[in-house]
C-alpha cells in the first residue's frame, strides 16, 4: 500500500506553496487507495512555534484534506533520534565539529577548491578536541563521507540510487544515481536539538512505513543525503516524487521568509476552499 505524508515545519502560517504540496501528497495517496500522513518537523526550537501546529491543523482541514491521527510531532521524539546519532558514533561514522558558521564561511574563501573543499571540514586532531572540550566547547555532530565510503564498501557506495517518479529540478526521473558527496560532510546532530533535519526524516520515514515521499524540487537534493543515511542504517529507501514548486506572479516561489500571503488571509477574504483547490489545479 502507498503511504506518504505531509511534514512542515511549524515556523510561520501556510501560504500557497504549503497548499500545492499537501494537496499533491494527499491527491496521491488518495488516488491509489493509499494512507495520508501528517507530521511535524518541529525539531528547531529557535523557530518553531506551537501557535502555528494548531494553525496547520486549521488550514489544512479547511482545505478539505484528511489525515490519519494521532499526528507525529518530531519535538516530542528526540531521544529516538538521539540513537539513531549514537549508533552512527559508535560505528565510528561521525566527527565532533566546534567550527562556527563563520569559521566555515570563512573556510570556503580560502579553500582552494571552493565550496566542496568547505563543506567537509575534517575532524580536529586528537589534542585539538580535548582542548575544545575541556573548554566546553559547544560542537555539532557530522557525517564523514569518507567513514561511511569505507562502511558501505565501494560497490554499495557506488549502486546508491533511487527511484524518482516525479522530476528532479534538471528533470531527473526514474533511477537516479545518490551522490552524497555534493552535500558534503553534513550535520546530522546539532546541540540545541540533539539531531537535525536529515536524520529526523529518515528515521520518520522509517518508522512510520512512508513507501512514497511526495515533495518540492527544493529538497530534491536533500534526498541524495538521505539515501546515504537509509544505506547505513539498514532502512529501505522509499520512491521519491519530487514535485514544481509554485510560483506568485511575479516569478518568484512562495515562501515564508518573502512574506507570501498565507492560508489564513485567503480564508478571510473570503475565497473558499474549492475555489483555491481549483486554483491550484485540484
């Protein structure tokens, strides 16, 4: 059975572009007789906010979706994926990060080959760490790629791969090579959460048996990151239908951060739902 989910972030009110997507993975679901989740990727507590759980909940019923309960709010799950980091340590697989932002930033300027060299800053030397730590350092857990190369084995780095069913942004479809190098060495714990985006989502999509991620093109690199993680953990890796992302007249893509006119504004202006639903070719 295909099961497949809806999984914003509670940061800010839904706009069109949340609208397009839940409707894209609930029309899918619903078109094969599958099962429609709703989750919440609320991991970031310098964001998220609990006002705007109940006004997801709120937007999405007025848009006339259904979902299955009770709904899977990641914040009240972190020392699942807590495990999940202390597995990939304990196989050697992660480094201690103390480098900040800018050190990094900084890093990518003088790096001779650009942005690949900068985004896989390599482990402290032993006497390094212990200094940092002694200090209290705060540090981020990252992936190595080269531990998880060695891991995985030549052959099984090589063969990772996924089905895309949708359109990658430079229209990628059917099996897909993984190429994890391009994100380089990324965080998989950070220490206000104790984990991060990529290892939440595929431990969720694990557990709660998604066959199907239906989602934007933005994450379609994203995807690429979580083959590695499923790889590694052992957990199969779903079929990916990576959607277009809508655009405002303008050209440009909603989002939160550009102030796009939310769910809740539309719903007071009066249009009704069939109305935004056939606007968005539903």
């Amino acid at each position: 059975m295909l099961v497949t989910r809806f999984a914003p972030s509670p940061t800010g009110r839904l706009h069109k572009g949340h609208a397009f997507s839940a409707l894209t993975a609930w029309s899918t679901a619903r078109a094969a007789g599958g099962r429609f989740l709703l989750r919440l990727e609320d991991i970031d507590p310098t964001r998220c906010r609990r006002e705007f759980d109940v006004a997801i909940l709120e937007d999405l019923a007025w848009l006339g979706l259904d979902w299955e309960w009770p709904v899977r709010r990641q914040s009240e799950h972190l020392p699942e994926y807590a495990t999940v980091v202390d597995t990939l340590e304990r196989r050697g697989l992660l480094y201690r990060c103390f480098r900040t932002r800018r050190e990094i930033l900084d890093g990518i300027g003088a790096a001779p080959h650009g942005v690949a060299e900068a985004v896989r800053p390599g482990p402290h030397t032993p006497d390094e760490e212990a200094a940092l730590l002694a200090e209290g350092r705060p540090y981020a857990w990252r992936l190595s790629l080269d531990r998880a190369r060695d891991a995985l084995g030549g052959r099984a780095w090589e063969a990772l791969a996924f089905v895309e069913e949708g359109y990658g942004p430079g229209g990628e479809r059917g099996l897909v090579p993984a190429r994890p190098d391009s994100a380089g060495d990324v965080v998989v714990a950070r220490k206000d959460a104790g984990t991060a985006y990529h290892v939440a989502v595929t431990h969720d999509d694990d557990l709660q048996g998604v066959t199907h991620v239906v989602r934007g093109e933005d994450l379609f690199e994203a995807t690429h990151v979580q083959v590695l993680l499923q790889a590694l953990m052992g957990w199969p890796t779903p079929v990916y239908r990576h959607h277009r992302l809508l655009v405002g007249a303008d050209g440009r893509r909603f989002a939160k951060r550009d102030g796009s006119v939310t769910l809740a504004q539309i719903r007071a202006s009066g249009v009704d739902p069939a109305t935004l639903r056939a606007e968005l070719g539903f």
